[in-house]
C-alpha cells in the first residue's frame, strides 16, 4: 500500500513541477511578446526592439505578479510621450497572455523521465 501512496506523491510532485514550468515559459513569453508590442508603439525596431522585450522580461522578476511590468510599460510610454492608459495596456498584457499560452500548448511535451 505504501509503495502506490508514494507512487501517487511523486507522480503529483511531477506535475505540479512541470505545470510551474509551464506558467513560468508563458509568464516569460508574454512579457517578450508585450515588450515587442511596446517596442514598435515607442519606434523601436531590429535590435532595439529585442533588447527592450528583454528588458521586460527581466522587469517581472523584480516582484511577483505582472504590476512591474505595467509600470514599467506604462512608465516608458511616459517618457517616450506616448499617450496611452494604463487600461490598454493591461488588455494587452491579457491578450498575449492567451497567445503565449497557445504558443507553450503547441510545443512538444517534456519528458516526464
């Protein structure tokens, strides 16, 4: 009986690992996604453009949740005089939050091995 419980544990310890896996490559996608979003709403291109969406991305380890990366957004848009709300952005955010989702959903599985 003790070998299915254990068994059973690590078979649950194995998906809550990967499903943590998985949220952390769609949180990260999301972020370049939105980065290269407000890239081009800045005029950034090629290079720029990536260097930003990096940039983004390594704003939403500052602290948990996705408000570092709204200010951080919003807060560039202020400085590059780009009018937009704090609303749109958070929409964007949603939006490429369901398409970073769809993009990690179409790659293969990991090995669970």
């Amino acid at each position: 009986m003790s070998d299915i419980f254990k068994k059973r544990e690590k078979g649950e310890e194995t998906k809550y690992k990967l499903d943590q896996e998985r949220q952390f490559k769609v949180e990260a996608r999301r972020n370049k996604l939105i980065g290269l979003w407000a890239a081009e709403r800045m005029g950034l291109s090629g290079v720029d453009a990536d260097t930003y969406a990096k940039a983004v991305v390594a704003a939403d380890f500052e602290h948990a949740g996705s408000d570092d990366v709204i200010r951080k957004l919003v807060g560039d848009f202020a400085a590059k005089n780009v009018k937009i709300e704090d609303a749109e952005v958070r929409r964007e955010l949603d939006r490429f939050e369901k398409v970073a989702a769809d993009q990690v959903a179409q790659e293969p599985p990991k090995s669970l091995g």
